[in-house]
C-alpha cells in the first residue's frame, strides 16, 4: 500500500505540474494546484484501493489518476468573458 500511495502521489504531482504549464492563467496559485493533485491522488489510491483490495495496483492508479484529475477541474477557473454586444442594440 505504501508504493502505492507513493506512485499515485507522484502521478498527481505529475498531473498537477502539467495542468500548471497547461493553463496557468485559469488556474490559482502553483502551490495550491500542486498540493490538490498529489492529495486528490493519494485520496483517490486510498479509495480505491478499499474498494478493490489487495492486489490491483494498476487500479488503484487509474483510480488515483481519475480523483486528482477531477479534483484538478474543480480548480480551472472560466476563461476571461468579454463584453458582447448585440448587433440589434
């Protein structure tokens, strides 16, 4: 279990750093987005990990992957909306 906390760690400070590079102006400070994506993924191994059991490390990873990325589109903010006007006004 401890190599597998640790891996998916790692995949979500992974994920993390990539969606930081990816979207800086859409998302908050680097340290919180770092911070949510190896959380969420630990989070996501630990749940995972107690629903299958023992013995589906792979599943378990996919299930951490799944959690942080989730929890990482929680923090994309919306893009910068400019002021339309109507052609009719």
């Amino acid at each position: 279990m401890f190599l597998e906390a640790l891996g998916s760690a790692l995949l979500g400070l992974a994920l993390a750093w990539a969606a930081v590079h990816r979207l800086p102006e859409r998302l908050p400070a680097r340290g919180v987005v770092l911070t949510t994506g190896s959380l969420g993924a630990v989070f996501g191994a630990l749940v995972t990990h107690g629903a299958l059991g023992p013995g589906h490390a792979l599943a378990t990873l996919l299930g951490a992957v799944a959690v942080a990325t989730v929890l990482l589109s929680l923090l994309i903010r919306p893009a910068s909306r400019r002021l339309r006007r109507s052609a009719a006004a």
